[in-house]
C-alpha cells in the first residue's frame, strides 16, 4: 500500500519535474536551440538493491541533483549491516580490518575518492568532502581517515559480529579464493540523470574479501569503477577489480558510447576486452552497467549471476543482465 502510493507519488512529481525542465530550458537557452527531447530522471545502480535506488529515486523526484541522489542511494547500503561487500558489515580484509574504498564524480567532472578508509561508515559521503571541499581527487587511509574526522564524521567499528565469524571461520585454511557472485550484491555502483539532464555516478565498496592488507581494488579509481563524462554518459563496474583496472573498464564504455555504441553494445564490448585478455573461460565475475544522455540504459557480466536495478518513471525494475558465459 505504502509503496503504490509512493509509486503514484514518484510519478506525479515526476510529470512535473518533465514540464518544467522542458519550460527551463526554452526560457532560459537564448539561442533558442529547439527542445527536441524531454528530459527523463533516472538511476540505475549494481545488483538488486531497491532500498538504495527507491532512495536516489525519491532525491530525483523532489527536484534534488543526480549527485544528491547517487550520494544518498548508496548511502542505504552502506549503512546495512546486511549488506556484506559495502560499509559496515562489509566482510574484512584478512587480518580482520574492515576497509573501505569509494568514489563519486558529478556532471563537471569533479570527482573524489577514498581508498583503505577503516572506521568511518559513509566512505562516499568523504569522497564527496574530497571533491568538494579539497584541490585534491583522492585521500588514502589514515590521511582520509583524519581527514574524516575533521569533517565530522564519527568514528564507528565496522566489524560485524556476523563478518567476523566468518572471517574466523575463513582463517582456519585461509584460502584464498574470490568467490564469483559471492552473494547476491556486492560493489554498489550507481548512475542517475537528474531533471536538468545532467549525469552523477558513485560507487563504493569493502572489496574483495579477505584481501591482502592495503589492497585497493577498482571501484575508488576514476576509470575504472566509475566514469562519467556528462556529455555522454556514465559507466560503473562490480567484480574483480584487478581485471577491470587491467581495462579501464569504465571509461573504455563511456568512450565506445561517444563513438555511438549503445550502453548495452559499450558494456557488452567492455565485457569481451576482458576475455580477450583472459581467454575465453574466466573464473571470475566482471558486471559492468551503463546509462547514456538519452537515458537508454545497458548491462552485462562474464558470468551468469549479475542484475540491475532501474528506476525511472516506467517503474522500478531488477534486470538480469546478459553474460558472456552462458549457464
Ligand atoms: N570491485 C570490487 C573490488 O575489486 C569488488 C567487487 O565488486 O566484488 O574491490
């Protein structure tokens, strides 16, 4: 009940956001330039998370920035405890360290990041501080860390006693191992194109489990876990960071959109790169999703396994995405 009336609320704000970004934009373009399309909101974020996109959804529908709302969308899983890749509860590296790394980049090409950052929750909120309130693009452990803490931010154990019980549990062999889909959400990367048609994207994440100390894997790393360049689009990625840094897996789709490939077409071209380095069987997961200027939106993975979710004024949809390797 409470989320059909939302939904009826989403798009009645929605329908409001279209007109008036149509009327902006003809009074204010002195140029004149014909409107030939209607701005359309919309966010899309890794795996099936639809606490994380009903929020960003909701920042959208009351007129806020797709920066505000990607921030803020991948604030929800950060801060459940239930979510084991991301934030507190996030599983530790192998000394039992919960460290965390996230980036966020706006419509400008700004963009922040933090990487090793221990004790603080909001790992995407601090980048946010880095890009705004910093000459800087990126902040590393402690630095980040004290950093943090000038801000604001609380210090708080991230450890859960669930993550480290099977942290204990994953000591007595220690085996390392990554895991593809290791369960059913993991790097949350988000995307959204606000009522001005501008593009944010965030992306933040704990990393692969039991990881060597100090390892920083894609996702805080402009490029590679996330790109967006506002004139065409944005792209964001979830697996083995290794391999996509190996790419540069997300500003390689961005560019094959601005040379006219769909986001399907880009993800899936950014997909088979990979393999080419890898041959043809991987172990491993790599999802990568995409959204360009018109809103059209693409996903794609090596491995069966990985969705996304999209919310825009069509409804709130998780998609399985096409993988390389069928099941
Ligand atoms: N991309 C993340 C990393 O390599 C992990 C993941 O998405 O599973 O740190």
């Amino acid at each position: 009940m409470k989320r059909r009336k939302f939904l009826k609320n989403s798009s009645l704000s929605t329908a409001g956001i279209f007109s008036s970004a149509l009327l902006t934009s003809c009074e204010t373009d002195k140029k004149l330039k014909p409107v030939t399309e209607i701005i359309k909101p919309i966010v899309i974020a890794t795996w099936d998370v639809p606490n994380a996109t009903d929020k960003a959804w909701q920042v959208l529908s009351n007129t806020g920035t797709a920066l505000d709302a990607v921030e803020q969308g991948v604030m929800i899983e950060e801060a459940d405890i239930n979510n084991q890749s991301v934030g507190k509860g996030g599983r530790p590296d192998r000394d039992g360290n919960v460290t965390l790394d996230a980036c966020i980049m706006d419509k400008d090409s700004n963009c922040g990041a933090v990487v090793y950052l221990q004790n603080i929750v909001h790992p995407i909120s601090v980048a946010r501080k880095v890009m705004e309130d910093t000459p800087h693009v990126m902040l590393a452990g402690k630095g980040a860390e004290l950093f943090a803490y000038e801000k604001g931010f609380e210090k708080e154990n991230l450890l859960t006693e669930k993550s480290r019980a099977e942290w204990l549990e994953w000591k007595k062999t220690s085996k390392y191992q990554p895991v593809i889909n290791i369960e059913n959400h993991d790097t949350i990367g988000m995307l959204a194109i606000d009522a001005n048609g501008d593009i944010a994207g965030a992306c933040t994440t704990s990393g692969m489990a039991y990881k060597i100390g100090g390892r920083v894997g894609d996702s805080p790393i402009i490029g590679a876990g996330l790109f967006v360049d506002n004139e065409v689009g944005g792209a964001t990625a979830t697996g083995v960071g290794e391999e996509v840094v190996r790419t540069v897996g997300s500003f390689l789709i961005v560019e094959l959109m601005r040379q006219g490939k769909t986001p399907q077409e880009a993800c899936e071209e950014g997909v088979k790169r990979i393999i080419s380095k890898n041959g043809e069987k991987p172990d491993f997961q790599i999802g990568f999703i995409a959204i360009n200027k018109k809103g059209e939106t693409g996903g794609y993975c090596i491995q069966p396994g990985f969705s996304y979710r999209v919310y825009s004024e069509k409804g709130h949809i998780n998609k399985t995405a096409g993988s390389y390797i069928s099941s």
